[in-house]
C-alpha cells in the first residue's frame, strides 16, 4: 500500500453507510464528510439528520450539510480539507467545481452494470425488468449524469423472487467493497478507467412517480407480480380500488401470480373470507400483503377479517 489517502466522502442514506463504515475501518483517513441538511420527519416533524451524518458523528468525522454546492464558504472549507480523493454514494449532482478538486479525481458508486441503468433508481428498475443480473460500478465522475470512465464493478445473480429491498440490501454490502478496492487501486496507482461504451441498446433507471409506480392491469401477470416486487418496500406499487361506491388507492407490497386460463376481466377481484385474488390477463395474482388509506401493511387474511370487498370490486 502506497501513502494512505485523505478522503472527503459524500453520501446521505443508509445505503452509503456500509460504504463509509469500509473506508472508517481501512489505513486511509477520512477527513470530512458531505451530507444533505437534516430534513423534519415522522409525525412530529423533528429534524432528523442523514443516516450517513449519524454515523459519521459517531466516529467524530466533521461533517458539512451545504445547500448550495457553490457556495463560497463551503467551497473554501472543503478545499482546506486537503483531500487526494472524493467518494460518492447515494447523494447529489455535483457541479464541477467540487468533483474536480481533489488531485487525484472524485468516484462514484453506482447501483447498477453501468452503462446499463443509469438515473435515480437502478435498483427497482432492475427488479422491475426482470434482470437476471446486476450489480455495482465505480466511475470517475464527469459532466454528465452516470457517464464517467469506469474504473471497476462487481456482478451479481439476482434471486428468482428477489425485491428492490433484498437487492439493495445485497449491492450494499457488494458496494462497500468495491468502493474500498476503488480506493486502494488509486491509492496504489493502479486503477485504470474504460471510457463507457454508448454504441448499445441501453436501459435507463428513471426517477420513480405516481405514474410509473401504477399497476397496469392489462399487462401479464409475470410482469405486475415483477412491478410489486421492484417497488417493496418503498415507495410500492399502486392501483385505485373501486369497492361499491368507495374509490380507495390501495398499494399492494407482496403478490404471487399463479398462471391459468381465465374468463374474467382484468383487475376483477376476487376475495372471501381468507385470501385475495385479482385477476390478471394470464392468470390470478394472489395479493399477500397490502394497504388502504388510514391503515397500515397487513396481510390480505388479516384486512378481509374487517373489510368487506364487494362482488363486483374492480382495480384500475
């Protein structure tokens, strides 16, 4: 191991934690910490800081929470941090005054087999989709969105009923690693980086809305099943109930589609006393867990044990 680094580490979710706990632990020294302002949250509307801010307190690393990224003050005290690197996670668009500041480059980890999904969701994208692989890519940044040379990745299988929970969750940890290899390559001098190749059919990983998280109900049950699964835990697919008179949105977290010939419509639903049923092009989704306005994720035999769907209860 050549010198160790200084390091200026920028991120704000739980993911880029295990990303920071790999660099806390390793010879190189992390000098400060980039984060998003502390936000009100939960009922009270308290302020709550980052994930990436409770740890970092917690290891008496300083930590920076600008609002402006080109600001003059925090660009002076983020110079005077002297960092050789800056690493990435799960935080902002950087302009260029910040990410070309370090001596010896600023890297991103992205959730994804870049150049494939690259925005704000690679993650659920790739469930959505039903990739059979994923995985992690450091890169150094540039202009552009996800674009910058990259420097190393890691594949992984995606499991046969895998959700944008349990992937992230298992790019976590893959990451964490990755970035710390990222950094001793450079450390060492030896990291090259691979200009990414825009010359092939590329998927991207738009930003999640209301319209893109909406169950379709016109499409194969294969695919509405890998719809609920791309969006749980956070932020679920949705779909409007029309239940008698009652219009309700209700978001499913857990399906099962089960395959047949069907002569009913899609987005019927079927439901008695212990489990919950919607039909789908191909077949029947079986709906495990859900929720309605006001109430809080429960299993379908638990809802039906106090709510009544009525017989001709559709889904839109």
């Amino acid at each position: 191991m050549n010198t160790p680094l200084r390091i200026v580490f920028m991120g704000t979710p739980e993911f880029a934690v295990a990303s920071l706990q790999q660099l806390v632990a390793s010879e190189h020294e992390v000098v400060g910490v980039i984060t998003a302002p502390d936000r009100p949250a939960g009922r009270g509307r308290k302020l709550r800081a980052s994930a990436v801010k409770e740890y970092a307190v917690t290891q008496r690393i300083p930590v920076l929470q600008p609002t402006n990224l080109k600001e003059e003050a925090f660009l002076e005290t983020l110079e005077a941090l002297k960092a050789d690197v800056q690493v990435v996670v799960a935080f902002r668009m950087l302009p260029k005054v910040v990410w070309a500041m370090p001596p010896k480059g600023t890297f991103n980890l992205h959730a994804s087999l870049l150049p494939q999904y690259r925005g704000a969701a690679p993650i659920n994208w790739a469930v959505i989709n039903r990739e059979k692989k994923s995985g992690v890519t450091t890169f150094f940044i540039d202009e552009k969105i996800d674009t910058g040379a990259i420097i190393a990745s890691e594949e992984i299988t995606l499991k046969e009923k895998e959700t944008a929970g349990s992937l992230h969750d298992t790019l976590m940890e893959v990451g964490a690693h990755l970035v710390l290899r990222t950094v001793n390559r450079i450390a060492t001098g030896t990291a090259s980086a691979t200009t990414q190749n825009p010359n092939q059919p590329l998927r991207s990983a738009p930003k999640l809305s209301a319209e893109n998280t909406r169950i379709d109900w016109t499409q194969q049950g294969e695919q509405v099943e890998a719809l609920i699964r791309g969006l749980s835990p956070y932020p679920s697919a949705w779909t409007e109930l029309h239940n008698g008179e009652e219009t309700l949105t209700m978001k499913l977290h857990s399906a099962q589609f089960e395959p047949s010939e069907v002569q009913a419509t899609p987005g019927q639903i079927i439901a008695d006393k212990k489990s919950l049923h919607i039909i789908v092009p191909n077949g029947v989704l079986q709906v495990e867990e859900l929720q309605l306005p006001g109430k809080r994720k429960m299993k379908a035999g638990d809802l039906l044990n106090g709510f009544t769907f009525e017989k001709d209860a559709y889904v839109l």
